[in-house]
C-alpha cells in the first residue's frame, strides 16, 4: 500500500471571513450572516482541497472559532458560551512572539458541548466527492477548564472529568455516524505540559500523564477496528505563525505518547532541527499493537508555519529516511499542524490569510506528490 497521507484539519480564514467574525462579535451582523460567510469559505476550502489531490477533505475548520473551542463558544470573543463558563479561565498557551490563547473557565456542572464536530461533517459530507475526515478536541484540553487548584462547589473534579469523557466519545461517534471516514484527536497541550512556564501555571504541574490517561479512558470505549480510524496529533503550537513549545525536548513526549491507544499519530517534524532522531524516537515508541490496533505514524513533512513551499523531492527524502526506523507499513505523511487552528489569523509571516490559503495548497500538493514518489522509491 502506497505511503497515506492525511491532513491536520485547519486552513487559513479568508480575510472576509475574519472580518465577518469581528462584525458578528461587534453586533454589527447576525449569527445567519456569519454562518453565510462561513458556509462559502468552507465550500471552497473542499473543494480546492480535492483540486490538489488531498485524499480526504475537510472544511480547514471555518465555521469552527477554533480547533479547541468549537464545542462550547461561536467566536474566540466569547460570543455564544455555552451553559456553565465564563471568558477568563486560565491560559492556554502563550506563544514564543508573546501572544497568548485563553479558555474559558467552568462556573458549574454539569459540563456540556453546545456544538458537536458532526455538525461540520454534515455540511462537508454535502459538499465534499473525496471522504471527509474531521478533528476534534481531546478531553484533556478540556481537563483545562476546571480551576487547577480550586474545587467548583456543587460539582467535582470527578463528576466533571466524567462529563468530558462522555461528550468526547459523543462528539467522536456522532463524527462517525455522519459519515467521517477518520477523526483525529488535536492534542497540542501533551508537549505544553512538561514546559514549565510560571506565567502558566498548568505548564508547570506534570500533567502530561494525567492526559494520556484521561484520553485512554476515552480511547478504551472504542473498538480496535474504530480505533484505526481514530488519530492523536501533536505538535509544538502553531498560531499566528508562532509556537508554544518547541523548547521542551520531544522525548519528554514521544517516549510517553504511544501509550495513548489510538490508530494512527499526526506528528510534527518538519520543523525540528534533528528530524532523525524524531523519526528514530517513533519507531522506537509506537507499538504494532495498542491493545489490536497498529499505530500508524504520519510524519510532519510540511510546516504550516512557514511561506516557503516544501519540494516533493524533499518531501519524498524525509519519508524515506523516516522509513530506516519506522516500518513503511505504519508510515504516513502529514503537516506538523494545522495551518491556521485559531479563526482570528493574519498568519504575518505570510502577509495575509487569503494568500497563506494559496500557499497551504501549494504544500499539501507537494506532500501528496512526495508520499508518492517515495512509496515508488520504497516500492510500496
Ligand atoms: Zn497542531
């Protein structure tokens, strides 16, 4: 079988969607017309996608606020929380260029999604003539939504921990069940948790164990032949063209990950400066059975982050030396991230969303062309 590749979810909002998310924020259109703007970036996201030959599509998010907000408010201002929260919880990250991302904190139980992934696969599954694939959040991103210290009277640390894992699993088979063919778990806060940052105080509490078996608790109400179809993807940020924590060494995560009994990983690598050892490090770690499922590394071989389009003939020599340590059977290739997770993004290292959605669709075609020529090198 030729080497599989597969994208992470987001692309860059048109400039005309991002306005439209601050006139909606500003009262100054309604939530239908927002939804219109949405609708017509999602479609042509499809289709350009199916243009460069992308296996599976999907809508690069834009009707989403972000890749871990979706679930419970409309816009990154806060506009449509869902039930139980209030706009100033703890950070999520702070990024290398200073900015941060902030989540929303949990007032009281019980914890519930306002908006579920399957709602996008629905719209996508309309528009889409390739299978469409959908990301969803992972329970321990919402784990960060609990006070870290304090307990929320009335409603405890268990009982909402309980509540995250329903309406994860919920979120994931509803995906399913509306005709996702592959749904993966964004879990960019696994590498965030051994960083140690004292501005962000969760960064700081070893976490990282806490997550991977929170997740598993979902994982587990999942079948080996569901979970082949069910992803993790990791990576160090990418907002604004910026990272949150590229500093913290990748063994600290990649010798714990694989514990998470998921079918396949989408793996950032592009951007590290000892992409070997990374690939040595998931063919040392990644297990050919997670209690029966085989796990499928898709390297990074693209970084969203960056203007400069990749060549396939790079690409295709990345695979290839992924292939001295991973086996090519359980071998894919993918973006380190998404290209743009958050709706609010100029990506200036680009110089605008509009042309940065150009160039996302130079890259992933060079992904595409590189798997190939590599599975023809491999003989695969
Ligand atoms: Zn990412």
């Amino acid at each position: 079988m030729p080497i599989p590749t597969e994208l992470v979810g987001s692309l860059p909002r048109p400039m005309q969607l991002q306005d439209a998310y601050a006139a909606y924020d500003e009262g100054r259109i309604t939530f239908d017309e927002l939804k219109a703007e949405q609708d017509t970036a999602a479609e042509e996201s499809i289709k350009r996608l199916e243009e460069t030959g992308e296996t599976m599509v999907t809508d690069g998010e834009q009707r989403e606020s972000s890749f871990a907000t979706y679930p419970i408010t409309d816009t990154l201002a806060g506009t449509g929380l869902a039930d139980n929260l209030a706009g100033d919880g703890q950070y999520f990250a702070i990024f290398d260029d200073g900015h941060h991302r902030q989540l929303p904190r949990l007032t009281g139980g019980p914890f519930r999604y306002k908006t579920f992934a399957s709602e996008f696969v629905e719209k996508n599954k309309a528009i889409a003539s390739k299978p469409v694939k959908q990301a969803v959040i992972s329970p321990s991103m919402m784990m960060l939504l609990y006070p870290l210290e304090d307990e929320i009277e009335g409603y405890s640390r268990e009982q909402f921990l309980d509540d995250v894992c329903d309406e994860v699993e919920k979120d994931i088979r509803q995906c399913f069940a509306a005709g996702a063919e592959r749904v993966s778990i964004d879990f960019t806060e696994g590498r965030l948790a051994n960083k140690n940052d004292s501005r962000n105080p969760w960064t700081g509490k070893d976490m990282l164990q806490d997550f991977i078996d929170l997740n598993n608790r979902v994982l587990d109400r999942f079948s080996p032949e569901e979970r082949k179809n069910i992803g993790i993807h990791t990576c160090p940020g990418g907002d604004c063209d910026s990272v949150h924590s590229k500093e913290v060494p990748y063994e600290q995560l990649l010798t714990k990950m694989f514990q998470l009994n998921a079918g396949y990983f989408l793996i950032q690598c592009a951007s590290e400066d000892d992409r070997e050892k990374v690939y040595k490090l998931c063919g040392e770690n990644s297990r050919d059975d997670a209690n029966g499922v085989a796990q499928v590394c898709f390297m990074g071989v693209i970084n969203p982050l960056s203007p400069e389009v990749e060549t396939a003939e790079h690409v295709r020599d990345e695979l290839v030396t992924a292939a001295k340590y991973i086996p090519v059977e359980r071998l894919g290739a993918t973006d380190d991230c998404g290209f743009s997770p958050f709706s609010r993004d100029v990506k200036p290292k680009h110089g605008s969303p509009d042309f940065a959605r150009d160039i996302a669709m130079q890259k992933i075609a060079a992904r595409i062309e590189g798997a190939r020529m590599a599975s023809e090198q491999l003989g695969v």
